[in-house]
C-alpha cells in the first residue's frame, strides 16, 4: 500500500517537473534556486547556490523572467540588481527571521541614536534584510564574503553589524575588528543542540563537523570546520576517502552535498525543538507554488522607491568590478 502511494506522489512529481520544464521554454524563464529549497526543486533550476552565488548569477541571466526559488529579500536582491528582468516569487510570504529582526525604521532610529553620541561608524549588513534595510547600509555582506569585505571598513570606524549577532560574533573573532552587534538571529541555526552533536561526535569519533557560522558559539566551537554553504561544499570536496560529516546547517543543504559527493556520509546535528532542522520559510515554495507562479506570471517582485540606493550598496558590495569605499558616517 505505502508502495503504491509512493510510486503515485512519484508520479505526480514527475508531472510536476515536466509541466515546469515547458513553461520555463514558454515564458523565457531561468530559475535560481537557494540550496535551502527542497531537493526537487534545486533539480530543476538552472542555478542552485548561497545567497552570494544567486545574486550574482541574476545580473547574468539574459532571459526575461527570473524565477526566484528561495525567500523573499533574495528575490528582491535579483530584480534590484536586474532591475529590467521581471522576478517572480512562488510564495510572497516565504520570509525570514533574520530579515523581520531589523526592520529599516529601527534600525534609523538606532544610527540615530549612535550619531547623537558622536560615534563615528559604518553598517555592514548581512544580505538576509530587507531592501529598505539594506539602504541604511554602508556595505552588504553574505557569509561567502563577510570577512573580505569587513577588511575593507576603516579601521579608525566602528562597524555596526546587523542583523545576525551570531555571524557578527563570528567574524569578531576571525577579523579581530569589534563590533556593535544588533540582536538578531536565524530561527534554523540557533537551536541546533550541543548535546545531540556531542553524542554524534562520540558515535562517529572520526567524522568531521562543519557548522554554519549563523549558529552560536557553542556550537562552532566544536567544529572542525566553519563556512558559508558555498565554502562547506568546498571544504568536503577536499576529502577523496568517504567520510562521515556532521552536519550544522539548514538540511536541504544535504541534499546538495550528497549529489556533489556521494561518497560520503552527512548526519544532520539535531535540533533542539525539532530534528528536521528546516527553514519552515524556505518551505513555503513547492512545487505546486512554483508552477503556478510561471502560469499566472505572479506573485511578482515590483520596484520599490528604496531599490535605488539599495542597489548601489549592493552593487559596490558584492559585483566584484564595482567601485569606491563609502565615507564614514557617524559625523
Ligand atoms: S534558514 Fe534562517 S537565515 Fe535562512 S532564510 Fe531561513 S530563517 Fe532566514
């Protein structure tokens, strides 16, 4: 019985996926899709990557439409940094507690506050905010690119970093630059528990783990290796003999892993609420969502009167041939 039900939610995939492949030739599409989405989804797209990756292959994409299978400050970034390609969303609402932690009216009211006291500072910005939040910022930055780009801050300036206090933590510890840290966190990476990755570690005593640098310090801590997703897939590519790796990042990640390197084996660190360790907001998109999307051309990202300056702090942040450091702000 189980087998037959399997074999027909096969079955209507397939559909699924075949149904999505002619409207993507029909409406001119390229669909980028974050290595968080579910593995069927990624099979389908034309680029799967880390934030970094997708939005640089947006200003590539010479199709009309970008379809954008990932949450929704990652399709804004697509349609500010490609402004003439219509980006659809399958799911509006897929967004992200990073992003809803610094919303742009206080974060101008914390700046604010920071100049009123004569503190000259630059806000570095993590890419998982909003647009108008990414407008109030000095630089933008992804966990690809995080360390580069804060070496390129002054060092007589403060840095204000938002919105992930534990990326910020981070990169306070591998720059030695410190920070003023906004209190923001990533509802996946925050609550993988020591406990289950300290019984893993004790159970697979050879394995290596690789942690996300979203999670706290109690977590990385243990690592043997931290990294964005981009450079985990990196780091595992280093290693021929098949491994176990433990693993501290949202899950759909292994999905990638497994097909790049199948000779290994990936133990997903459990959570401590909840063993999945899903992004339910990357979740949001399926299938269904994504199909539909092409056929209705909607729900799509329009320009908004913050993309302007977003866009140019963007730019100059993450496209390699952009210009210019900012002026210090603050006074
Ligand atoms: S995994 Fe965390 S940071 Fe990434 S989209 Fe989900 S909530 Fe946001």
């Amino acid at each position: 019985m189980s087998c037959v039900s399997a074999s027909t939610r096969r079955s209507v995939t397939d559909d699924l996926a075949q149904e999505i492949r002619q409207l993507k030739e029909k409406i001119g599409a390229t669909i980028l899709a974050h290595y968080y989405q579910d593995g069927e989804i990624q099979d389908l797209a034309d680029v799967t990557g880390d934030s970094l990756k997708l939005a640089r292959a947006a200003t590539r994409v010479d199709s009309p439409v970008i379809v954008f299978c990932g949450v929704h400050f990652m399709a804004e970034t697509a349609k500010i940094l490609n402004p003439t390609k219509r980006v659809l969303l399958p799911d509006l609402e897929a967004g992200c507690s990073l992003a809803e932690s610094c919303p742009a009216d206080k974060l101008a009211r914390y700046q604010e506050m920071l100049r009123l006291n004569g503190r000259r500072f630059q806000t570095v910005t993590y890419i998982n905010s909003t647009a108008a939040t990414k407008a109030l910022s000095d630089w933008i930055v992804t966990s690809g690119n995080a360390e580069e780009v804060i070496r390129r801050v002054p060092p007589d300036v403060e840095i204000l970093f938002v919105p992930d206090k534990h990326l910020g933590a981070y990169l306070q510890e591998v720059t030695g630059r410190k920070m003023i840290l906004w209190d923001g966190a990533c509802i996946v990476h925050e609550i993988f528990s020591v406990q289950d990755l300290l019984k893993l570690k004790k159970q697979y005593p050879q394995a290596k783990t690789i942690a996300h640098p979203e999670c706290p310090a109690n977590i990385r801590e243990h690592a043997d290796f931290i990294g964005g997703t981009e450079n985990m897939l990196k780091y595992i590519g280093r290693f021929a003999e098949p491994t176990d790796f433990l693993v501290a990042t949202e899950a759909n990640m292994m999905w990638q892993m497994q097909s790049r390197f199948p000779q290994h084996r990936y133990h997903p660190v459990p959570g401590i609420t909840c063993a999945c360790n899903k992004c339910p907001h990357m979740a949001r998109n399926t299938l269904e969502k994504l199909r539909d999307c092409m056929v209705n051309l909607a729900p799509e990202i329009h320009w908004q009167p913050e993309f302007d300056q977003a866009k140019k702090v963007l730019e100059r942040s993450l496209l390699p041939t952009a210009p210019q450091a900012p002026a210090p702000v603050g006074d």
